[in-house]
C-alpha cells in the first residue's frame, strides 16, 4: 500500500507528468509567409510569377535580391515548393496552394532532400560547387525537381562562380537553381544573364503597420497606431526588422505597445516635441532650443537621433512645400501633417534646404566628436543663427539693387598700337587674392572656354589685327599657342596686309614665330611674315586686360550697393565684373 501511495504522488510517475511546452519561436518565423500570397509589398513578382506558371515558362534560374529582410530565403522556399506542389489531383508546377501538400512542411522548414540549402558565405570554393554539379546529374529522391537553394551568392569565389556555369546555362530538365543574395554587384554578368532577377522592394510604411497590427491581434495584444508607425520607421522596409522590433515592443510592455515603451526601447524623441524643437530653431529661440534638447536627451533619446529625427521632420516639411499636405509621408499623423503645413507655409525653400544640409553635417560631425551631445548642441546653435539669414541676392537688393557695370577704361602704353588694345575672347583668370592664376591654369580655361573649332576657319580672308590673330589660335583649338601670344610677347608692329613684328618675353618659345607664321599660312588664303624684335613694343594683350579688369572692378568697388556689402562682409572682395543679360538674350520676357 506504501509503495501504491508513492507511486501516485505527483512527479513519480510518467503517465502523470505534464506535457512539456514547445519552445517559443520568435514572430520573424512563426509568421513567415508560406505562399504568394502571404508575401506583401512584392507585387511586381507575385504577378510575374503567376503568369509564368499559368503559361508553364519556368526558368531553370532565378536570382532574388533585396536589403536584409525582405523574404528573399522566404521567396526562395516558396517557390521551390511551387515547383514540388503535389497533392491528390494536382502533379505539376502550381502558383496557388490553398494548403500543404506532400513536401510543403519539410520544403518550409529547410529539411527537404531534393531542396538543398546552402550558404554560400561558408561555401565559397571550387569544391563545394563541383558537388553540386556532380549531384545535379541524378534525379531527385522524392520531389518533382532538384532544387538548389544558394543564399548570399555573391560570396563565392571566382573560380566556383566559373565552375558553375556551365550546369547553370544547361542544366538537367529536373534541376532548377535559385539564388538570393544582397550584393548583386558583386554576382558575374555571366551568372546574372543565365537567370531571371528579381528585385524584392522594401516595404512601404504603410503596409508594414497593417502587417504589424494584424499579427498584434493575433497575438492576443494591443499597440497603438503611433508606435506601430514608429516601429515601422525603424525598420526601414525590413519585414524581418520590424518584427524583432515588435516581438521585442511585446516583450517589454505585456503585450500592450504604446508610444512611450517603444521610444523608449528605441532611444527616439517624441515626434511632436520634434516639430517643436525645429519651431523653435527656425525662430531663432537659440536657449528655447537647447532646452529641449536636453529635456529630449534626459527622457532617453541619443544626441545623433534628434538630430536624425529633426532632418525628417525637414524633409517632410520640404515634401508638403513643393508637392502639398498629401506629400508628407503615410507615417505621419494628422498632426503631424498639419504642423508641417504650418511650418511650410512660413518658410522658403531655400531655408529648409539649407537647414536639411547643415544637420546632415551635423550627424558626420557626431560620429567623430568625443562628446556627441555637446557636437549636437554646437550644430542646433549654428541651425538657430543661421535659419532666417536671407539669401546673398536678398541682401544686395534690399541695400539698393544689381549695381551696373561701368564702361571698361582701356588702359595705354607709350608703344601701343590699335591692336594692342583690342580686346581678346578670353581673359586670364585671376585668383582670390589678386595675383596672375598659374599657367596651367590659364591653358586648362581656354581650352574649356574654346569650344569646337569655327567651320570654315581655313577660308578667312585676312586676320585684320593682332587680337584677331589670338581668337583665331582659339577657334582652332591652338591653346598652346593661344596662350603664348597673349602673355608670352609683345607687339611692335602689325600690318594686316601679312606682316607681324614681335618681341619674346620670357616664357616665350624661341620657335614661336616660325610656329605663327605656319598656323596662319595655313588658316588663311594668303602669307605671312612673323618676325622677331630686340626691342619691346606693347605690353602683352594678357597683361592688358587684366588691368583693364583690375580699373572695372575698383571702379565698381565705390558702388553704393557694392560697398554696403563688402561693408558687411570684411573677407569678401570682387574677383569679376560681368555684364547684365541685354533684352535681345533675356529669357524670362521680362527684358
């Protein structure tokens, strides 16, 4: 009677032991999809697909890309059970499966004899694929077709991908391969052009928070519309991410998402708090701001975050400036979207271009600061003193308008001629500070400014000055000899009739005038005589003009306008003067 009693106490026996509980399995795979039809956000290849089962065009290949966690592996082992589907009234190739067939279950689970799954980023070698071309030529076990599944394909070496060729051109009729894999630029054109590709698309927002919210339900749980959004936010169009994320949201507040708990798991800012920090920088309330950044920062968002966050805030209100409140993105809420009207409303396009690149370099300045609250600090104070500068056009119009330009002074010299002062088509580039540009320079800007040579240039008449003579060597492209003429010697004397007298500064080479006389002779329909002078004649049309440039622009330097600018602006100096478009070449109409 003891030993009845002991035996029927709990935990002694095996028939009174409670069934063990099946481990938990993480939402990413209890809701892998199992058919097409499961796959969201991949229209373009479900439709393509159904057609080509409906028209028995079967590929013998088919490589699927995508970023991480889009079902490329999920796409892969749906349409490998596609081609095996086989149940009562059904042997062949089947798009649509309204339920398992006989090797659906072990097809989905990666444990299918004739499905074989490989990685490739641990079977990169010859070898490895020299089995899969050995394999290939027996016929599958118990399926339909011999599926090769390789994953990260691109990670083969060079050898296995040539070794492969061949069976991937020809294979056997029972053999089809299928590849996936991330870095598509990395996969051989003569891998690529033996298969049929697929580009799966990250999923839009939208779709993922539907996703989302149907497998909340049926987990048994709540979430609210915002962190849902927010959890699809980050998952950047990963199905696979937002649902670690949300398994994870889940987890953290018992099965009952709120925004609070997922920006805390996540480390964002509250999106209106956003909208007012941004207000507030736009407004320049610089203390304002640096409040609530660091409200924002003490509840638990990182530094480089706000700062990420603050350029979609921007972004979005860029979108509803340029395409109206419908542009602003299906994430944002009804709010949101009224805020970002409100805030387009008062702001150009210009500032919020400009805030949009000053927090970009902000977060690269982040990833190198020691201090990264502090770097977000520096940028919000440059964005606040910065929003409402006004364009550098703003400021010359509103101290007086364009400033004209003053009629060129040509500037003489005791031995100048006619054609010494002519003016050239080119003019020598003058740096920042004043001083000649160096002569690879001036070389490398004619020859841009050149243009293709003048039709006909062989049959001129006659070069009627020396300036002439200079636009000539550029029309055909002479840079060299262009440049030589310009600031490389001075003019004694020239007669349009065929005779030109020169004196070679230094620089000059000493074939320069024979060179001239052989460049003119043959653009023109007559001869030339080029000679050399000991003695200096004019100073070098180069040299001319750029004085002449100088006077223009310490005349245009007294403008009112211009003065009150350089006024404001100490470092800034005049480098050009240009003309103001004439009404003939005014486009606008407005003459």
């Amino acid at each position: 009677m003891a030993k009845k009693k002991a035996a029927a106490e709990p935990g002694t026996s095996d028939d009174t032991a409670a069934p063990k509980a099946a481990p938990y399995m993480v939402l990413a795979r209890k809701y892998r999809p199992s058919s097409f039809e499961g796959l969201i956000g991949q229209d373009a290849l479900v439709t393509t697909l159904r057609n080509a089962f409906a028209t028995d065009r079967i590929a013998q290949g088919y490589m699927l890309t995508g970023v991480r966690g889009v079902g490329k592996t999920t796409t892969a082992r749906i349409l490998s059970r596609a081609l095996n589907y086989e149940r009562q009234g059904v042997d062949k190739p089947t798009f649509d499966m309204p339920e398992f067939g006989r090797h659906c279950t072990e097809i989905m689970e990666g444990r299918h004899p004739d499905v074989l799954e490989m990685d490739a980023a641990s079977n990169t070698g010859v070898d490895n694929i020299r089995e899969i071309i050995e394999s290939a030529r027996y016929k599958p076990l118990l399926a339909r077709y011999k599926v090769y599944l390789i994953d990260e394909v691109h990670m083969l070496s060079k050898g296995a991908f040539n070794a492969l060729l061949k069976t991937l051109e020809e294979p056997p009729t029972h053999v089809k391969f299928i590849f996936a894999t991330t870095e598509v630029r990395k996969v051989p054109l003569t891998v690529l052009s033996r298969c049929q590709r697929f580009d799966l698309r990250r999923v839009e927002t939208a779709l993922l928070i539907d996703h989302f919210r149907t497998i909340v339900a049926k987990e048994g749980g709540t979430a609210e519309d915002e962190a849902l959004a927010a959890i699809a936010r980050a998952a950047e169009g990963s199905v696979r991410d937002g649902l670690s994320l949300l398994d994870q949201a889940l987890a953290m507040s018992a099965s009952k998402v709120s925004l609070e708990r997922v920006r805390d798991m996540l480390g964002l800012a509250d999106r209106g708090r956003i909208f007012d920090l941004l207000e507030q920088l736009f407004s320049g309330a610089t203390s304002t701001a640096l409040a609530t950044f660091a409200a924002l920062h003490r509840d638990g968002a990182e530094a480089g975050q706000i700062l990420a966050d603050l350029a979609e805030a921007v972004h979005s209100t860029s979108r509803v400036k340029v395409l109206g409140t419908e542009g602003a993105g299906a994430d944002l809420s009804a709010e949101e979207r009224r805020r970002a009207a409100a805030m387009a409303s008062g702001l150009s396009l210009a500032i919020l271009t400009r805030a949009w690149q000053m927090l970009l370099k902000g977060l690269e300045e982040l990833s190198r600061a020691p201090n990264p609250a502090a770097a977000a600090e520096m940028v919000l104070i440059r964005l606040a003193f910065t929003a409402d500068l006004p364009a550098p056009a703003d400021i010359i119009g509103a101290l007086g308008g364009s400033a004209p330009r003053s009629p060129a002074k040509p500037v003489h010299s005791p031995a100048a001629t006619p054609a010494a002062t002519a003016p050239t088509d080119t003019l020598a580039p003058v740096d920042e500070h004043g001083d000649t540009a160096s002569q690879e320079d001036i070389q490398e800007d004619i020859q841009l400014d050149m243009g293709p040579p003048v039709a006909g240039a062989t049959t001129l008449p006659s070069a009627r000055t020396f300036a002439e003579v200079i636009a000539l060597a550029g029309a055909q492209r002479e840079a060299k000899l262009k440049v030589h003429l310009e600031e490389h010697v001075s003019l004694v004397r020239f007669d349009p009739a065929g005779s030109i007298e020169l004196h070679l500064l230094p620089g000059a080479p000493k074939e320069l005038a024979n060179e001239l006389r052989e460049k003119l002779n043959s653009w023109t329909d007559r001869r030339w005589m080029v000679a050399l002078s000991k003695t200096a004649g004019a100073v070098p049309i180069g040299q001319a003009q750029r004085e002449r440039e100088a006077a223009e622009i310490r005349e245009i330097a007294k403008h009112p306008a211009v003065a009150a600018v350089l006024k404001q602006f100490p470092d800034a100096h005049v480098t050009s003067v240009r003309p103001l478009p004439t009404a003939s070449t005014d486009e606008t109409g407005t003459g």
